[in-house]
C-alpha cells in the first residue's frame, strides 16, 4: 500500500510539472542542459538576438535558454506572475513600476533600435514632410489614411498610443486597423493593404527585402529612439533565479554586447541592433 501511494505521489508530480510546462512553453530552446533559464521578449526572439545570445551564454554556463514570445506588456505579466525568470523589453514607464512594486529588479539597460514610420511610397497623407512623429500622425488622422496598430499592449503599442497622446488624437474608425500582432506580421500586412505602420528598425532591416509596397517615410524624432532593459523577477527584493542575474551579466559584458551590437550585419549587411554605450544616450 505505501508503495501504491508513493507512486500515486509522483503520478501527481509529473502531471503537475507538465501542467506548469504547458501553461508556459518555450517558443524556442536555445543550447544545452537540462535546466532552462525563462526569458520573455518579441521582436528580439523572433529576430534571432535571443537565440545568437541564448547559445552563446549555454555554452559558457551548461544551461538551456527558453525563450517565449511575448510583448511587453505581456513579458511583464508573464515575470510578476512566475511564469518566467526574466524578460527583455520596452516600456520605460511600465519597467519603472513594476521595479517600484518589487516584483522586478536588476533592471539593466541592453541595446536598442529606433521606431521607422512606414506606410505606401505615394504617401497619401504626405507624412514625409511631418515636422515630428506626433505630426505625422496628426496628418495620417486627417487624411482617413489606412494605419495599422499593434493593439496589444506591447512596448510598440505603448510607443504608439504616447505619440498619438501627444497628437491630441484619439485614433479609431475605419481608417484605424487593430491587427493584434507581432511586429512582423504587422508589417507584412501593412504591406499586403498598403497602410501605414510603425515598425521597428531591425524588423524593417530583416524584412525590407520582402515587401513591395511599402517605405520609411518618416524618422529621426528622438522620440522614436526605442530602448530596451533586462528585469529579472523578484523575491524579497532580490533575483529570484541566480541563473537570471548570469545570463543579464552576460548580456551586458563586453562579449555579449559585442553580439548585440554585430547582430545581424553578416545577414543584413548593418547590424540590427546598437549596443548598450550607444543606447545609453537615450535611456531614461
């Protein structure tokens, strides 16, 4: 009988443990070991940063990188509920915060890219002639032109909805597109409809020679500078997961911001992303 309820016990283990797995999957797993670090991001997952950054860090530390796909928004959701042990993201105000409340900490500063508005190279609402990013937008709203919204509480919603603010515009009808996805699919939509859209640079640099319709037609507002930080989760005001506070140490070495920084350019022919010492310029 003991040794029927000793193995009823680990049954309910198991199962446990792959409930817990299945809440949280990794979209992608990146180096060796049987132990896995939880990192949330998007646009640097779906890229390949995490991953270049995920394999280099095993093959120093022996443990596997798990990488799951979410936004801001939902990367920070995912940290304060447990369900991740780290998250790479781009919300200055909503990082802030969630260090205030203690249940993130360790934020450190990691590169960054810049936010291109893109829309149909004829320019129906004549963007390429904005004085800044909030007057571009003002004009997209006058004109009904088609634009594409992420809408999904990601740090490039986020980024959007504070231009539109600073518009005075509170975007909707027909003209204004919810797509609620990620940055590529967004883009590659935009394109498809020939609507405008604010990507971000290294999306643009790994996707522009796919699209046909599309170009950046506005750039160079510092507003648009788009910094991204590590936070790790918090317990009792420290890192929750020692592994956490090595891989974000790495990434910040002078190794992993050489990664950083060079990401992309053998592909691309320009890196995708600039690293920590520039990015530190715009950090707030």
């Amino acid at each position: 009988m003991q040794r029927i309820a000793t193995l009823v016990v680990l049954c309910l283990l198991v199962m446990t443990t792959c409930a817990l797995a299945g809440d949280a999957p990794c979209t992608e797993r990146y180096g060796k070991g049987e132990q896995a670090l939880r990192l949330a991001t998007g646009s640097p997952g779906e890229l390949g940063l995490v991953g270049a950054l995920g394999e280099a860090w095993s093959a120093r530390s022996g443990m596997a990188l798990c990488w799951r796909k979410a936004g801001t928004g939902d990367a920070l959701a995912a940290l304060k509920a447990g369900e991740v042990d780290m998250v790479m993201v781009h919300g200055p105000k909503a990082e802030k915060k969630a260090v205030e409340e203690g249940w993130a900490t360790g934020r450190a500063l990691v590169g960054s890219n810049e936010f291109f508005i893109v829309g149909p190279v004829a320019d129906p609402a004549g963007i390429a002639k904005a004085t800044d990013a909030a007057d571009a937008y003002r004009r997209i709203a006058k004109a009904g032109a088609l634009f594409f919204s992420r809408g999904d509480n990601s740090g490039t919603h986020k980024k959007e909805l504070d231009i539109w603010a600073s518009a005075g515009i509170t975007p909707s009808g027909a003209w204004y597109t919810v797509h609620k996805g990620f940055m590529s699919a967004t883009l590659q939509r935009a394109d498809a409809e020939g609507g405008y859209f604010m990507t971000d640079s290294s999306t643009w640099v790994a996707e522009k020679g796919k699209l046909r319709r599309l170009a950046v037609l506005f750039r160079g507002d510092p507003v648009l500078i788009n910094v991204y930080h590590a936070l790790l989760r918090a317990e009792g005001g420290k890192a929750a997961v020692p592994a956490a506070v090595d891989f974000a140490a790495f990434v910040t070495s002078p190794e992993g911001q050489d990664i950083v920084g060079s990401f992309g350019r053998k592909e691309y022919g320009e890196g995708l992303y600039n690293d920590a010492a520039y990015a530190k310029k715009y950090d707030h």
